[in-house]
C-alpha cells in the first residue's frame, strides 16, 4: 500500500497555493532572551500530487519585500542589506526535490533561494487533509516545519551584545499553514 492510498481523500493534480488561507511565518531569537516573529505576506505557489504522495511536487515563490514584524522601523532594517537586501533580492524560492516517508512521518526536501544563494533543506510535513470545500471545489492542507541558518543565506550580520550573546540569533524557525485549491482545468 502506497502513502498516497493511505491518505483520506488523496487526489492526484494540479494545487494552487490560495494566500488568502495559508500563512508563512517565523520566528528568531532576539536579546537571547525571547523570539520575534513576524510573516511574509505575499507568496504564491503549486503543489502537483502524483501517483504516489512521494512523487508530489511544490514550488514556491515568496515576495521578500512583504515582510511584516509588526514593527514598520524593524522592517525596514530587515529588508535593508544589514539582512534581506530585498530591493537587489525582492523574491525568495523553493523548489521541492523529493518527499520522503519515515512511518507516518513525511520530510519535503528541496532548494532554498534566499538573497541569490541556494541551500537544500528539508521541511517536516504534516498533511491536514483532501476534501471538498463550499465552492464545489477540492482542498488540501499542509503544514511544513523547518529551521535554517540565516548565515548560509549570506545573511550575516553580527550584532554582539555586551557581556556575550547577539541582537538576533542565527537559527530561523519557519512554519508554513497551508490551503491549496485543486485546479479545474
């Protein structure tokens, strides 16, 4: 038996991400003490479901220059070449290169574009569901968890604090909720 057969409602085709119920956050340590987190607001991207979930595709495209902490002074220094430099780099990428399975455990793989440098990295998966929505469309829902080190994106600001530690950590959590719509044609 398949992963794919194993899944309630699993439909082969075409996903179109839908912004409007999805969401890509994150979070990074700041003063050592707490977490700051903010989202991207403007993403777009498809998923195409194959035979078997494993042979599943997604590419992503997220707007760098969308990004919101609830601080307009914060991001502005973000998206400055201190961090992001999104007027040079306004798009980050990912293309997924294989989803694997572990149990009842999946793990998306692919390659991260962010401030023009690429990394692999992998996210853990979890599926939330395939089924039918009010508009007499199809539905499906991933959440994909993973951290990264801002360094290995040329993100490599060190601000020390006095007496040890750093203004802002170098891991990055990242968590993606999203909806996707099954295309009709």
């Amino acid at each position: 038996m398949t992963a794919a057969t194993q899944i309630p409602g699993y439909v082969v085709g075409t996903w179109d991400i839908d912004p409007v119920h999805s969401d890509v956050s994150f979070s990074v340590r700041h003063m050592m003490v707490s977490k700051v987190k903010g989202r991207i607001s403007q993403f777009s991207g498809t998923i195409v479901t194959g035979e078997t979930f494993e042979s599943s595709t997604v590419t992503a495209a997220l707007d760098a220059t969308s990004i919101d902490t609830n601080n307009e002074q914060r991001d502005g220094h973000i998206k400055s070449a201190d961090f992001f430099e999104t007027e040079k780099y306004p798009e980050w990428t990912f293309v997924s290169t294989a989803i694997t399975t572990d149990g009842s455990d999946y793990k998306l793989d692919g390659d991260l574009t962010i401030k023009g440098v690429t990394k692999p990295v992998s996210l853990y998966l979890e599926i939330g569901g395939f089924g039918p929505d009010a508009y007499g469309g199809t539905r499906a829902g991933f959440t994909a968890t993973t951290t990264i080190n801002r360094n290995d994106f040329g993100v490599d600001i060190s601000m020390p604090m006095d007496g040890g530690g750093v203004v802002v950590g170098e891991k990055v959590q990242l968590t993606l909720e999203i909806e996707a719509v099954l295309r009709t044609a």
